[in-house]
C-alpha cells in the first residue's frame, strides 16, 4: 500500500491537533480545580469590598466556605469598624452567617435564605457624637457619591433572618456600666426581587438601615436609654453628643 505525502502530511496535522487539544483540555481542568480552589478566598474578598464600600468603614471576616453543590455558604466572624473617634473597635459584629443560594454568576446572587446568629451592636457615645447616627451619616454619604452607571453585582434576598442580637450601650465620659439590651429577631423578605435584583451595595445599606433602626427601638423600649434622661445627662457635659443621641430616636 502506497503512502501519499499529503496523507502523510494530514495524518501529522491531526496528531498536532490532538497533542494541542489535550494541552488546552488539561490547562481548562487546572484552571478549574485552582479557580475552586480559591473561590472561597475570591468570594470573600468581594463581599468584604462591597460591604465596607456600602458602609465607609471597614468590614472584615474571620472564614467564608462556599459549596457550590450543595449551594451553600457559611461565614463567621463578621466585623464591622466603628466610625472613627469611638473608643471600641467595632460597632457591629456577628458569629455566624447561614446563607442558602438558588443560583449564583458574577451578575446577580439569588439568596434563598440568610441567618444570622450572635450579632452584637455596641452603641457609643462620645464626646462629639454617637456611633450609630455617624454609620448613618456615613452610608448616605457613600448612597450620594455611588457613580450612577456604574457595573455592581446584583442580588436577591428571599428571605432574611437576624436572630436574637445584643445592644451593649457606652457613653465614654460616664464612670458606670449600662446593661445590655436584647434585640428582638429581625425577618426581612423579598429585597431585590421586584426588580430583579438590586445593587449589592444598595441591598447591604438598607439590611443595616433596618438593624440600626431596630437598635434604636429597643434602646428606647428598655426606658435607661431613654430620649430625656441620658439627654439630660448629656446636656452637661457635651451639647453636640446630646443632639446626635436624641436625633437617633426621631
């Protein structure tokens, strides 16, 4: 049987081709187990960028695992900074968040459900102000300069869950401990899905508007924090304290 050159020639194509191919499709499948890998690390990364973003002060997390399969992720220790000025280092802080996804790409996350376990909010005053009117303050700042074309990850919360917190209250020129205040759970339903999805950082800023605002009602419920008296306190030793506390309640 004779062997033509041009078959010769093609039959050394076609072997050139397959080497290349089980090169492309070895280097797609390390990419794939390095990209798994470090999803953890990547996804990580990115919530803690979008939160401080939505905030203005810095956000932190201990560990996130994800698992795409089973699609689940489980964060812990969630720390949010104080403003500056404040003696404590964080003003919000959370052992543990639960998340259920239903689907997941870098254009929008579907959360099925959100908890959050073992939050803390320490409220402060100070001498100029107090802690969570200034996170406030802060986050219409960041709302007001958000670029308005700008490309943001989408997301969707199904529902949220912000179990059982805890308020420990300070005032920094006061020589006496204030007790603690419990925090009735907090649901949220439905953000984000009457529009298919809303900016990541617009959705962060509204889950804390709701947990200040409930910070605000319980310290006002347990009576010791309330409007008149710690105002009355205040008015003596600083007035730019006293207006900021008693405008957290209006």
């Amino acid at each position: 049987m004779r062997c033509f050159p041009e078959n010769n020639e093609r039959a050394s194509t076609m072997r050139k081709v397959k080497v290349i191919s089980s090169i492309v499709i070895l280097l797609v499948l390390v990419l794939g187990v390095v990209i798994a890998l470090n999803f953890t690390s990547l996804a990580k990364g990115a919530a803690e960028k979008i939160a401080s973003d939505a905030l203005g002060v810095k956000v932190t997390i201990s560990d996130l695992n994800v698992s795409l399969k089973e699609k689940n992720v489980v964060l812990s220790g969630l720390k949010i900074a104080n403003p500056s000025g404040y003696k404590k280092s964080h003003i919000i802080t959370a052992d543990k968040m639960d998340i259920a996804l239903n689907t997941a790409s870098k254009e929008l996350i579907d959360f099925k459900f959100v908890s959050v376990d073992g939050a803390v909010v320490n409220l402060e005053v100070n001498g100029t102000g107090v802690n969570l009117q200034d996170l406030k303050n802060l986050m219409q700042q960041k709302k007001q300069k958000e670029s308005i074309g700008a490309k943001q990850v989408q997301v969707i919360v199904r529902k949220m869950v912000i179990n059982t917190s805890t308020l420990k209250p300070s005032v920094s020129f006061m020589d006496k401990n204030l007790p603690s205040i419990e925090i009735k759970p907090i649901s949220i339903s439905g953000l984000g899905t009457g529009s298919n999805g809303r900016p990541a950082q617009q959705a962060v800023e509204q889950v804390m508007s709701i947990l200040i605002a409930e910070a605000q009602k319980s310290a006002t419920q347990a009576g010791y924090l309330s409007t008149d008296g710690v105002v009355d306190q205040l008015k003596g030793a600083v007035g730019n304290a006293a207006k900021d506390f008693k405008k957290l309640f209006e």
